[in-house]
C-alpha cells in the first residue's frame, strides 16, 4: 500500500524550501565548467590544469563565494 500526498502539501512543501545557491553562483559554475570542458581551466598560484568535474565545480562555487554570491560555507574539515 502506497501513501501520496494531497497538491495542496505539495505546494506547501515547495514554498517552505528555499534555494541553497543563487542564480549568480549557478551562472558562475555553468562558465567554469565551459572552461574546464575546452581544456583552459587552471588551479590557483601552481597554474595546473584541472582534471577532476569535482574540483571544477568547487573552484567555480569558491569564485562566486568572493562575489559574494548566495553560496553556502563549505562543510569543515575534521
């Protein structure tokens, strides 16, 4: 026996959530990965290239986070 919700908490549901990032830092991710995809993505002060989709993705969220874009704080190390 399966269980839905009723539209209406739906609805309630989506308007108690709120978006975790920005349309600013979603745009400033979408041109890192452009950059990182053509091969012209490079790391900080050692100027390596970029091989991981996942540290593209962390340099791009690091870069809006300086604009000061809506970007949470990174999860602390242990």
């Amino acid at each position: 026996m399966s269980y839905t919700l009723p539209f209406s908490d739906y609805i309630d549901m989506a308007t108690k959530t709120k978006r975790r990032y920005g349309k600013g830092a979603q745009k400033k991710v979408e041109k890192v990965m452009r950059e990182f995809k053509k091969g012209k993505l490079k790391m900080g002060r050692s100027g390596k290239k970029v091989k991981s989709r996942k540290q593209a993705i962390a340099i791009g969220l690091s870069e809006a986070r300086k604009e000061g874009k809506k970007v949470p704080k990174p999860k602390k190390k242990r």
